[in-house]
C-alpha cells in the first residue's frame, strides 16, 4: 500500500519514483532522495540506521527520508540531528524536494 501511495504522489508532483521491497534493500541505486518505512525494516536494520544517523555529522542526510508511527522521542531527536527528513506517515511534504 505504501508503496502504491509513493508512486501516487510522487507522480502528483512530477517526480520519478522507484519502489524497492525489503528483500532487494541491498541494490545499489542512484537515488536524489530515499524513503523508508521504518516500520517495516527489520529490526537489525532499524537499529544500524539510527546507530548511523547518531553518529552522522548533523545536516548530513538530506538524500534520506523515513516515516514511521513508532519512533520515540530520543529517535526522533536522533534523526533530525543526522538532517533526515522524519515524518509519522508518507506524505508528499516527506517526497517533495527541499528548496534552498
């Protein structure tokens, strides 16, 4: 469903979207943004990507945006630092491009 919903919105503002399942996470893609459903990762990977974003320089990924209703406050916090864009659904804000 999330996945139908991405290519809905992404068409709506005219951007180009491809959507991977978990299985073929280890793909390599040139990707200008990568979204992620937290929610439904796997816990290992759940944990390397905040164990990464904890250790990013902060504003460092604004190539990654994830979405999930289970993020705590400390996550979320965590996130944001790192320059990820975090939100609790998908929605065309988390897809839309950032404008300078």
């Amino acid at each position: 469903m999330n996945a139908f919903n991405a290519v809905r919105i992404a068409r709506r503002l005219g951007l180009e979207l491809a959507a991977f399942a978990v299985k073929d996470a280890g793909e390599t893609v040139a990707a200008d943004l990568l979204v992620l459903d937290l929610d439904h990762l796997p816990a290992d990977c759940r944990a390397n990507l905040l164990a990464q974003a904890a250790t990013s320089p902060k504003h460092s990924r604004s190539d990654l945006a994830v979405h999930s209703y289970n993020l705590n406050r400390a996550e979320l916090r965590v996130l944001r630092r790192a320059g990820v864009r975090v939100a609790r659904r998908l929605t065309a804000g988390l897809l839309a491009p950032v404008t300078a």
